[in-house]
C-alpha cells in the first residue's frame, strides 16, 4: 500500500519526467499518470506498466523545469 506521502512524491517524479523526457511516449505516459494517481484508489491498481514507469522516473531524478516558489 503506498501512502499519501508516497503518492505524492511519486507524482511529482511522474510529472518532472513529463516535462523533461525526451520521449514522447514516456512523457506522455509519466504525465497521464501522474494524472490517474489523483483519483481515490488508483494507487492501489498499479500494473506492472506503471510500476516499471515510476522506476524509470525515479532513475531518471529530473528537477522540475521551474522551482516552486
């Protein structure tokens, strides 16, 4: 089970590899993604495609194209 917490950081890994992935398959994915996560429950229906997603995301630690003031 992934907390709320996790759930978070999760989706800002999703969408900081949205805006930065060269990829448009992956940014389009990580994007749509990180978008679902914020329906109740969808965290706890994570196919194996979206693990290995949020894997990809997390090696791949992009900073955010702006910083949050």
């Amino acid at each position: 089970m992934i907390t709320q917490r996790q759930c978070q950081q999760i989706m800002f890994k999703l969408r900081c590899t949205a805006e930065r992935d060269p990829n448009d398959i992956i940014a389009n994915a990580a994007s749509q993604l990180a978008f679902e996560l914020e329906t109740p429950n969808r965290s706890n229906a994570l196919t194996d495609k979206d693990r290995q997603l949020i894997q990809y995301a997390a090696r791949k630690d992009y900073a955010p194209l702006k910083e949050m003031a």
